[in-house]
C-alpha cells in the first residue's frame, strides 16, 4: 500500500474489517480491546488521524470513531482481491447444484442469481451467455390469425428470438412448416455474414423469411448481453445505509430500468477479460445511483463463442471477503458449463 507504513495498514484493514460487521464508527478503545492491540489507544488515535488525512479514513462526527471512505475500500479490495477464496464445503455446495440442474440456460442464469444473492446477500445480476457472433441454429414458423406469423429463431448457444411478421396473403400452416424445413437445414450453423452471401432463394416466401432471418441476427449481434436475471432485492432494503427508501430505490432503480444497466454492462465489459473481476466502489463517478454503493463484476463464457457478465451490488460496506470469491467461482462454473453445452454443439 503506497504511504502507509505497517502499522497503518494493519489499523486500516481491521478498521474496515470491524464496520463492514457492525456498521458503526470504530474507535481505538474497540480496536485494542477486541483485537488485543499491543498500542495504546493514545498511539492509535495518532494513526487513525494520520489515515485520515491520508482520505482512507473519515470521521462522522467530531466524538466518533472513524469509518472507511472510498479510498480506503480501494485499498481493502486491493488486498482481498488475489487472496479470498470461498471454503471448500461452500464450493461443494454450489457446484452440487449446478450440476444436479439441466443443461437448460434459463435453469442455470436463475441458480446463479439465486446462488450469488444468497452467498453475499447482496442484490445480484446475472446475463445469458451472448454470442459474440450470431450463429443461426433453426427457424420455426407458426400461423397464428390471418397474415400473421410468429417467427422463432433460435440461435446457437441457447437464444432464442421471436418476432410477428405480416405476411402480403394468408399463408397455410403446411406451407409456412415446409418453408422452414428448408431454410433450417441450408442456414444451420452459418454467421450472418455468411448467409447475407447465400443467393437469393427463388421462392418468394423463402426469400421473404431469409431478409427477416438476417435483420433479427444483425439486431442479435448489436446487443451487449443477453437477457438479464436478478435476485435479492430485500437484501438491500435490510442494511442499515438504506433506512432512507431513496437511497434504497435510487440504487434498485439501476436493476428496474434495463437502458441503465446496459450501460453500466457496455462499458464495463469494454476492454474486461472472461474471468476478470471489477469492482465498483461508489459508481466509481459514472453513476450516481451507485455512490452509496459498490459492485463487483465478473465476466463468463468461452471467448469467441459466447459470454455473459454477473455481479453483486450492495453497500459499500459489503462483505467483499466473501462477495468477491462468490463471484469469481460462480463465473467459473458458468465459464465451465458454457464450454460443456454450448461449445459442444
């Protein structure tokens, strides 16, 4: 830790230690007391001003004890970072589950979320595994009243997109089924690229579905993520930091309005490694929902096929001893179960 000496360091981190548990300033009577200190509370005093000075501490009051700022997370999470790993009965317990569910992507994205919720008890975010490159698997096609049809296109990895189309003239069921044997098979497994490349097809309604086909893959690949699950929205609600429902709702509404949250992902996945970890301390001066808050993200998946990002929010004053390991072993499972399902195919 850069300026600090040893005895600083070690102060700093049993400061932030002590009110990530109990949520309230700590003082230099408590630090002797409860950790059998070999210094006076006279010489930590001296300390914890010097760390405040330094901005990794600050007071909230003139009599209280101190409390960490958002340097003096920065400093504790460099420290946590390479180090924490979850018990090993912990992991037993979460690869238990994950490997008991189907190979179904909507099983495993609402176990994640319910898993990193409840291991960190915090507010967690989990994407579906997203291509990077759209790759076409099959098409069905269903008459549902009149010239409409219902479009499913499922793509390789699991997503599935689904739109109405109107047709010029009503079109039997017989007729839009026969149309889709035909294009599954001659589109299977291709790029976008490569079908725009195909030629036109002679029949008129083919040709129809193929253009459709082809604007819904481009519109898959400009996505950043694929859909989004949450879980553990009460845990924020229970922490002491959000008593004021504002300060609660401020930080949810990043989760309720899908626009901000593709935006946190979109420039947090910029540039992120599959098994990276972030962490987001006070939305790090981009979001100000966040500045009561911090995150810690992680992203997933097999590069060049499909990846997804998961995350944690919830106060400053997380548990990032166990939120931080929580996070980058489940990224781990899923990276696993992406290579297993998916690259498999």
């Amino acid at each position: 830790m850069p300026n600090l000496s040893d005895r600083q360091q070690t102060l700093l981190l049993l400061i932030i230690r002590d009110y990530i548990e109990t949520a309230q300033p700590v003082g230099s009577k408590r630090l002797v007391e409860r950790y059998h200190l070999d210094l006076s509370p006279a010489t930590i005093r001296n300390e914890m001003s010097a760390l405040t000075e330094m901005g990794y501490l600050r007071q909230p009051h003139t009599s209280a004890g101190r409390v960490p700022t958002e340097e003096g997370y920065r400093v504790f999470v460099g420290q946590m970072m390479p180090n924490a790993e979850l018990p090993e009965t912990v992991q037993q317990t979460i690869s238990h589950q994950f490997y008991q569910s189907r190979a179904d992507v909507e099983q495993w994205m609402t176990l994640a979320a319910s898993v990193l919720a409840h291991q960190s008890q915090g507010v967690s975010m989990v994407t579906a595994p997203h291509p990077e490159r759209a790759h076409f698997k099959h098409v069905e096609l269903i008459s549902t009243q009149g010239r409409q049809v219902l479009m499913v296109m499922v793509m390789t990895g699991g997503e599935v997109s689904q739109q109405i189309l109107t047709l010029a003239e009503p079109v039997t069921q017989e007729r839009l089924s026969q149309t889709a044997s035909h294009l599954s098979p001659a589109l299977a497994g291709r790029t976008v690229d490569e079908i725009s490349a195909l030629p036109a097809r002679t029949d008129a309604l083919e040709q129809d579905i193929l253009t459709l086909i082809i604007a819904d893959l481009r519109r898959n690949e400009a996505l950043v993520s694929g859909q989004i699950y949450t879980d553990g929205q009460t845990n924020l609600l229970a922490e002491p930091e959000f008593a004021e429902l504002d300060e609660a709702r401020r930080a949810l509404k990043l989760f309720e309005e899908r626009s901000t949250l593709q935006d946190l992902l979109a420039r947090t996945s910029t540039g992120s490694s599959v098994g990276g970890l972030q962490v987001l301390i006070g939305g790090e001066g981009g979001w100000e929902e966040l500045r009561q808050c911090s995150m810690v993200l992680a992203r997933y998946g097999v590069p060049g096929l499909a990846t997804g990002m998961l995350g944690v929010l919830g106060p400053m004053r997380m548990s990032y001893a166990r939120t931080i390991p929580t996070v980058r072993f489940v990224a781990g499972l899923l990276s696993d179960l992406v290579t297993e399902n998916i690259g498999g195919e």
